[in-house]
C-alpha cells in the first residue's frame, strides 16, 4: 500500500497506467441526472449545515459591522469600526500572542511525544491493549471533569504536580497564581489530553507499514534509530500531516480547559486566548459589557488567520508528503 | 329584613364574583441563577407567596450560573420573551433600562425609604425606583484570631498590623504568611472600597467626567500601592489560602466557606467593619436585584403578579428568611429590627459586623458602559498589584482609559 | 555453546549471550518507560477516582493522601442529589442516541456522493466542507440562538438534535473508506439493474461497518461530552444533559472537591462502559482516520 521514493515507483507509475480513467469525462445528460441523484443525496447533511452553520457564519461578518449588542441587534452600522477597535485594544494582540505562544509549543510537544509513544507501542510489547486504552482515556473523558481534576492537582498546597516537584528538590509553583506559569499549566494539560489521541492515528500508521520496508532497511545495515527516522517517520508522514492539522486548527481554538481552570482568564489575564477574548467581548464571562459586534469581528479575524494557517500548511507540505 | 338580607347576599356574590373575575389565574417565570444549595430555600418562599396569592404560580427557572443567566437574559430580550420577572445584575440592565418596569411606582414612600440607603441608587434609574435589590452581600474584614486580638479600625492601623503580620516564619527568604490579601481582578470592588473611604468616585457627579484620578483617587492607590510588599494576592478564594494572610477584605457571603477553611487550618476566624479611610468606612455592597420587565409579551396581570412578588420578596420577614438561610444579607432596614434578626445575629456573632456594615455602605453606579469599566478597573488594579505599574501610574491609565467609555 | 568446528570461537558465545543480557535490559526498559507512560495518562484517573471517596479533609491533605482512609461511599449519593442526575443521564443518552443515528444516516449518504459520484459543483462543495472545519463555533454562537428561539426549539430536544445531525468530520472519514472500495462493485451491480439507493444500502454500507462503527461512537461520544451548547441552549433544568450537571456544583464561593471528583467519575462512566465494550473498534476506528 505505501511505498517510499525509489526505483520501484516508475515500474508503479507505469503499471497504474493501464488501469487509469481519464481525466474529464463528458458532461452529458447521464451526468446532469446524476447531479440531480447526488444533489439529493447531499441534502439532508447540507441543509442542517446551511441552517446551523453557513448561514449564521456569514451572519456573524454581517454582525461585526455593527455596534451589535446580544441586547440590541442589529444595532448600528459602523463599518469597521469594530475592527479598529480591536486592532487598538493591547489585549486583542497579547491574546493572540498567548494563542501563538500555547500553539506553538503544543503542536509539535503532542506530536512529538505522540510519535514516540506510538513508536513505543509499536515495539511488539504485551499488554498492548492495557496501553492503548490508557493512553486513550483521556481523550474520551469530558474535558470539564478532565480540567477540574487538573485544577486541584495543580493546586500550590495540596496539589499533586507539587507534591512531585518536592520529591525532585524542586519549590512549590503556583500554577495557578503566577503569570509565568499559568500558560505552562494549560499547555501541560493539553498535551497529557491529546497525547494519547494522537498516538493511537499514529501507532495505527506505522502498523500498516509494510515489514519489507524494514527488512530492505536492514539488508541495507541501518541502524534502529537510522530505520526510524528514515523509513518509519517519512511512511507515516501522511498521518503525521493530518495528526498536525487537526492539531493546528484545534489548538486555535482553545478556551475551555483555560476557563475551567482558572475561572477566568489567569492571573494578569496571562492564559487569555483569542476565543476567550471572543466570548468575553460578547459578554458572555467576567461580567464585563456586552459588545457581540466586536466580537464578531475578533472570530472573523481568528477564522482568517485559522485559513491562512491552514493553506500554508497544504501547500508547504504538499510536497513532503509521500502518498502512492 | 328578609330583602336586606338577599341585598347584603347579593353584594357579597357580586364582591366575591368580582374578585375571582379579577383574579384569574396568572402564571409568571422567574429566571434565577441560584444554585442547587439555595433553590429549596427559594422554593419556600415562592411556595409562601402561592400561600399569599393562590392565583398566581410562579415557575421558577434555574438558568445556570450569573453568566449563563445574562446571556439568556440577552438572548430574550432579542427574542421578545422575557419573563416577568428575573434576578438581574446592574449592567445587564442598564443598557435595556427602557424595558424594565418600575416596581416602586407599587411601593409605598415607606416601603421605599425602608430599602438600605447604599442600595437606593443602584435601582433607582431616571429618578424611579425601578428594580429592587434581592441577595445582596458586603464586603467586610476577615481575620486570624490567633494573630489578630483587635481589628483595625483605620487605614494606619490596618497598614502597620498588615506590616507587622507579614513574616518569613523558616528564614528561607520566602514570605511565608503576608498581612493581608487581594484578589484584584476578580474584585476591582476591593480598590472601589478604598477609593469611596477616601472620599472619591469614579466619575463626576453628571458622569461627564472621570473623577478617578482626582486627589482621592491618588489617595486611594497610593494606599493600596503601600499594601503590596504585605499582599498575598491570587485570583483564586481566599478559602483556599487560610494560611496566606492574616487578615483579608472579602466577602460576607463567603463567610461558611471560610470559616470551614479557617477551622480545617486550624484558627478562629473573626469578622470586623472596614478600617476607616479619611472620609469613611463605607463597604461595596454586591449582588443581583429582581427585576419585573415590561414587554409585549407580558400581559399586564403577569406584571402586576411579578410586581407582587417582587414586594414580597423584600418583605421584612422574607429578607430575614432569605438572608439566614442564604448568607446573603436583608436588604431592607426594618428587617434588622425584627425579633428573628436580632436572634440570628445574637447566635451568630459575626452577624453584628456584617449588619452593621449594611449600613454603611455603597453599591455600583448604573452607567450604561460600567461592565467596560469594571473590566478596566480589574485588569489596571491587578497590574497595580502585582507590580507591573506603579500605582499613580496604574490610576492614570485606568482614568484615561475610562474616559473613553464616558459618550 | 561455542563450537570451534562450526567457526564459533568462545568470544563469540560471549559476544552472544552479552547481546541477549543487553536486548532483554531493552526489554525492560521499554516496559519501564511504557509503564511510565500509563502511570502519567492514568494518574489524574486514579486520583480522581479515590478523592470521590474521601473527606473534605483528607482531600486537601499535604503530603497527598493515596488511600482514602474511610471509604465515603456516602459521597456518591450526595454528589448525585444535589441535581437531578437521573434526569440527566436521560437526556443525555436520548441526545447522544439520535444524534448519533440521524448523523450515521446524513453522513453515509454525503459521503457517497461525494466519494462515488460525479455531479456539478462537486470540488466547490468539497471545498466548502473542508471551510466549515476552520470555523470557530463561538462565532455561530447568538445567531444560532435566534435561530432555534425562531423555530422554537430552543429549550426541546430538537433544538438539541437537530443541528448537529450533520458531521463534516464524519462525511470525510467515510468518503475516504468508501474511495477506498472498488469502483467494479457498483459497475456490476448496475449492469444488473440495481438503483443506486439500494446498492448503497445493501453493498457499501455492510462492507463499510467498521468506518460507520468509527463515524456513530465518535458521534456518540461527542454528543455526550458536549456541553457549551447544551448549556446555551437550554432552560429549564429538566433539558440538560451530565457535562452541564457537573457545573451546578462549582458554585460561585468554593468547592467541595470530594463530591465534584464523585460526581465527575459518574460522569465519566457511561462512555468507560461503551468504550469497555467497543474498545477494538473505537481505537482502531479512530486510528484509521489517519489512514488515506
């Protein structure tokens, strides 16, 4: 099913010829009829997206030209009043800046140590099945109750993560309290959330590579780490791609293990994210005023950045990718 | 005699009649966040209020938490379906003040002059007593016992005790225990009481300007700039950092909770009034009011009825019962004469601090933008106190940038 | 044994034997790390589990108690009568079911079009598809909201069901297993007159399973620990699913962290229960979603 770059992909490439449709075919009256069968078959799912997202996705750019206040809306229109806004409030950037800062090192933390684990479980071990779904738990666990445990494990006091920092020597940390660890505390969580998620896509792919692969590895002399890191890790690279993205667009998003935790946004408002300042603006939280236009303007600017991530990634690794 | 009869018989069918024609059954939600500890205790005194006026039902509504309540509130208010009657905060009003339909245009000039003096402005919109306050606390002086024999009584006295409390008990160069604690962003009101005892406020009388950074306004942050190096300051309750400080300003409907946390650390917990600033020592009051709203559709017998309830709800002896079992505080000044007040605070005796900070007390002003201006007060107080700016300058921009909240 | 006649020299045996000590001292330390690893997934697990039985007290003591000293077995019915949990859990199991039943039924029929047909405008609804997936959902928030308060079904299950019966994640995941079945399947079928309706339901479908397994546990799951919607969306306590029970016991002023972690463990139970019982195909369901 996969095969690395090499000699045998031109005999592939040739043999696939044969079978190959082409490329257009006519759009004849046997094709419009099939438009019309596959349209209906599309309906059910698209009309509840049309209902439930499109159209209240384009209604939230409508709302952000507006002062629209979730007590009076429409309200009036101001153009891109909402935007100079935000562009003006420090807290819009910080917060974008804590979302780069939590993105940016829990993208490829998870990733990585997902590798790693899945290349651990891959090692033939018993009790396989043991590790799997301990590593899964936390996946399927609803994410108020996984964060509340967390608070109370973070706790300066009498939470566990202290307790074990003491055995090592190490002081107490107010995760909680202090603004240079309250991001740190919401990236630890995050990654011990995802970790296992990201390593059963990933065990799976490297459980699908083909033993021929590490035997030619082998004949060739390479070493375990040289296996791994030149026939392992490039094969699983499709896998790795689509664990990356989904990773991407969901660390983005970001709220709720941030609020669950500190009932607020952290201490100096030091693990506010962009969502957080979304649905503050809105008014939603922290008992502050009601501004859902500005807030509609914030998410259309964090769905643009989301885009633009999102294209660079297709594109940039469009070519790295090894597909057949 | 037998005509006089049948007249007096007649009249009474046609009063009788008369009253059940006016009271047809009318039923009313009442949109509450009150959590699972203190919905029996509201559900005795809706179910007093059935006792009170069979014809009407009153639904109550558990909407969530005061967040999730506010964003129902909104969502009704466009959905044109409002209930009669909804536990409310200031700001998630003052936008709609329109909508609301005064209750005191029902009240009695005695019923009215009866509320709590610091609760009169914060429901008072346009002149008219419009919404009336409900589960109200206030913030007052918690202390260790054992490391404090006499609160203090005025601001030198709780910044030399506050001085001398905090102490590095292992000599390992960290504070062990501080004098005193803050939770500046999730309680700007702890600088608003600072910034009220010095004489001050937050914008002019006409709300035309910002008094913020007027002298009293410098004095109050210089004060609490002074506290700092003796603050022990979080985000998270105080319940949970007993051993942290040996006095805090919190608040009164945290009093179960500390306490418990107090004896789990293994001290008396003592309840004092606010030290005294240079003008006063006057306490924030905080909580929601009840308000009736006045939307199409709402019929005007489900207004009366939430009006009624309303009335009912801060009657002296359903403030008292309220209060008691909630830990909230009456809310109207009659209530702290009665017999069974008077007894609960005889068996409570933090109870006789807390009445008397009632009294002398404040609560928010009804600006239209005041949750913008919370928000900057909470994040401009807490970048004072933890020390990112220095506190005149923390004040300044604070004041410049509520300024921009004033049109 | 070294044998010089076959060319094994004694250094050999030696060599040997060092080889297989150092495999089996990997051996075990594999098992180590792997243990290592299950110990810090499962911690926060196992600390949940024996809070729920503790004290207050013993809670919050420091150094951590492992072992509750009293087993409070009381916790569990105080926890669960301070909301009506049994009122949740029908909810929840009602939502998640027909969420998850009327999603299967959307989602196979989306993704057969799109994975099997050709039609118009194909690639652009595709695109669309994979646009909604970058949408954050706080944006369809308030309008959604009017939405439901329009149709009336804000505060009733419909409101509950209905908009999440369709999966962008689900129409993927099955488009890409059924591109992955031959396309000489339905060229026969057809041949024999079969309606493409029923060749779906009769031929692709029960090839499909495992996929459509995947694509109802996932649902299934999501629909249960799904709570910022449910909580927007409804009223009345009689509506509400679990998640949203487990928030009515942080109250504003402290916690009583005993019952939160007891109430938190029934929370958590149902899907254990399920997953328990689906464990192959859920874990490799989900595995295959990385797999074109």
């Amino acid at each position: 099913m996969k095969r690395p770059r090499g000699a045998g992909k031109k005999r592939a490439e040739a043999a696939d010829r044969k079978t190959i449709r082409p490329l257009r075919l006519p759009r004849d009256r046997a094709f419009w009829r099939e438009t019309l069968e596959a349209y209906w078959y599309l309906i059910p799912a698209f009309l509840v997206l049309g209902t439930f997202v499109f159209y209240p996705f384009f209604s939230a750019f409508k709302l952000s030209l507006f002062k629209w206040s979730s007590l009076n809306p429409p309200g009036d229109f101001i153009g891109f009043e909402n935007y100079r806004y935000i562009f003006h409030d420090r807290f819009f950037w910080k917060d974008l800046g804590h979302t780069f800062y939590y993105v940016g090192i829990t993208v490829p933390v998870t990733l990585t140590l997902a590798i790693l684990v899945a290349t651990l479980l891959n090692k033939g071990l018993r009790l396989l099945s043991f590790a799997r779904t301990s590593f899964f738990l936390s996946y399927i666990s609803p994410i108020v109750a996984m964060v509340m445990v967390w608070r109370w494990m973070y706790n300066v006091d009498y939470g566990l993560i202290n307790y074990f920092l003491s055995l090592v020597g190490i002081d107490a940390i107010a995760w909680l309290n202090d603004p240079r660890y309250a991001l740190p505390a919401v990236i630890i969580l995050s990654v011990w959330h995802y970790v296992g998620y990201q390593a059963i896509i990933l065990l799976a792919g490297m459980q699908s590579i083909e033993q021929q692969y590490y035997d030619a590895a082998k004949v060739d002399g390479a070493s375990g780490f040289q296996t791994w890191w030149k026939v392992t890790v490039p094969l699983l690279s499709p896998q790795i791609f689509f664990v990356f993205i989904i990773s991407l667009i969901g660390s983005f998003k970001v709220f709720t293990e941030v609020y669950v935790l500190f009932n607020g946004p952290g201490p100096l408002r030091s693990a506010e994210t962009i969502v957080y300042y979304i649905i503050r603006s809105a008014g939603r939280i922290d008992n502050v005023g009601n501004h859902t236009g500005r807030a509609a303007a914030a998410s259309v600017v964090l769905f643009g950045i989301i885009f633009l991530f999102t294209i660079i990634q297709l594109t940039v690794t469009q070519k790295r990718v090894h597909y057949d | 005699m037998l005509r006089k009869l049948m007249l007096v018989g007649l009249a009474a069918v046609l009063l009788f009649g008369m009253a059940a024609i006016a009271q047809e059954p009318v039923t009313i939600e009442f949109w509450h966040a009150m959590s699972s500890g203190h919905q029996p205790n509201l559900q005795k005194l809706v179910d007093d209020f059935h006792a009170a006026y069979p014809y009407i039902t009153v639904t109550l509504v558990y909407q969530g938490n005061y967040g999730a309540l506010q964003s129902k509130i909104d969502a009704a208010v466009v959905a044109k379906n409002l209930p009669a009657i909804a536990q409310v905060y200031e700001n998630w009003v003052t936008p709609i003040a329109s909508i609301l339909y005064p209750i005191g245009n029902f009240m009695t000039d005695a019923e009215k002059a009866d509320i709590i003096d610091g609760l009169v402005p914060s429901n008072t919109y346009n002149g008219v007593l419009t919404t009336v306050p409900f589960n109200k606390s206030i913030m007052v002086l918690y202390y260790n016992k054992s490391l404090v024999t006499t609160p203090p009584t005025t601001w030198a006295e709780y910044f030399e005790m506050s001085k001398a409390l905090t102490v590095d008990v292992d000599g390992d160069g960290k504070i062990d225990r501080y004098g005193t604690a803050f939770r500046p962003a999730a309680n700007p009101e702890q600088f608003l009481i600072f910034l009220e005892q010095a004489g001050g406020s937050i914008l002019s009388a006409d709300w035309k300007e910002v008094a913020l950074n007027n002298d009293a306004g410098k004095a109050a942050a210089e004060f609490v700039g002074s506290l700092i190096p003796y603050s022990f300051i979080t985000s998270e309750y105080m319940s949970d950092h007993m051993k942290d400080a040996a006095m805090f300003v919190d608040t009164s409907a945290g009093i179960a909770y500390n306490v418990k946390a107090a004896t789990n650390a293994g001290f008396e917990l003592g309840v004092a009034t606010l030290p005294a600033g240079p003008a006063n020592f006057d306490s924030m009051i905080q909580g929601t009011n009840v308000a009736v709203f006045n939307t199409e559709n709402l019929t005007q017998a489900q207004k009366d009825a939430a009006v009624l309830l309303a009335k009912f709800l801060i009657r002296p002896e359903n403030t008292v019962f309220w209060a008691e079992k909630s830990g909230y505080q009456p809310v109207v000044k009659s209530a702290y004469n009665t017999q069974e007040w008077l007894n609960w605070v005889a068996a409570h005796d933090y109870q006789v601090q807390m009445s008397e900070q009632m009294l002398n007390s404040f609560s928010q002003i009804l600006h239209p933008n005041y949750g913008d201006m919370r928000s900057v007060l909470s994040t401009g107080f807490e970048e004072i106190m933890r020390g990112v700016v220095p506190p005149l300058e923390g004040l300044e921009s604070m004041a410049t940038e509520i300024e921009a909240l004033l049109e | 044994m070294a044998d010089p006649s076959r060319g094994q020299s004694l250094e050999t045996t030696r060599t040997e034997s060092y080889y297989v000590a150092r495999r089996r001292a990997y051996k075990v330390f594999l098992y180590v790390l792997m243990f290592a690893g299950c110990a810090v997934m499962l911690l926060p697990f196992f600390w949940m589990l024996t809070t729920s039985f503790k004290t207050e007290l013993e809670a919050m003591r420091m150094p951590p108690q492992w072992i509750p000293r009293t087993w409070l077995w009381e916790n569990y019915p105080v926890a669960l009568a301070r909301a009506p949990f049994g009122r949740y859990f029908f909810n929840s199991f009602f939502v998640s079911i027909l969420s998850t039943i009327g999603e299967v039924f959307t989602t196979i029929l989306a993704a057969y079009a799109f994975a099997k047909m050709r039609f118009f405008g194909k690639n652009f609804l595709f695109a669309l598809l994979l646009g909604t997936m970058m949408i954050p959902g706080e944006m369809l928030l308030v309008p959604n909201y009017v939405t439901l308060v329009r149709l009336n079904w804000f505060d009733h299950y419909e409101g509950l069901i209905i908009p999440w019966l369709a999966s962008v994640f689900g129409i993927f995941l099955l488009r890409q297993f059924f591109r992955s079945l031959p396309d000489e399947l339905w060229d026969s079928a057809r041949i024999d007159g079969c309606r493409r309706f029923r060749y779906l339901w009769t031929v692709i479908v029960p090839l499909s399973k495992p996929a459509i397994l995947t694509v109802a546990l996932l649902k299934f799951l999501g629909s249960w620990n799904a709570f910022q919607w449910v909580l927007l969306m409804t009223n009345t306590q009689s509506m509400r699913t679990i998640p949203v029970g487990l928030l009515t016991f942080s109250s504003d002023i402290g916690t009583e962290y005993q019952l939160l972690m007891a109430a938190s463990v029934v929370a958590i139970v149902p899907i254990l229960i399920l997953f328990f019982f689906t464990q192959k195909q859920f874990i490799q369901g989900v595995a295959r979603t990385g797999i074109k």
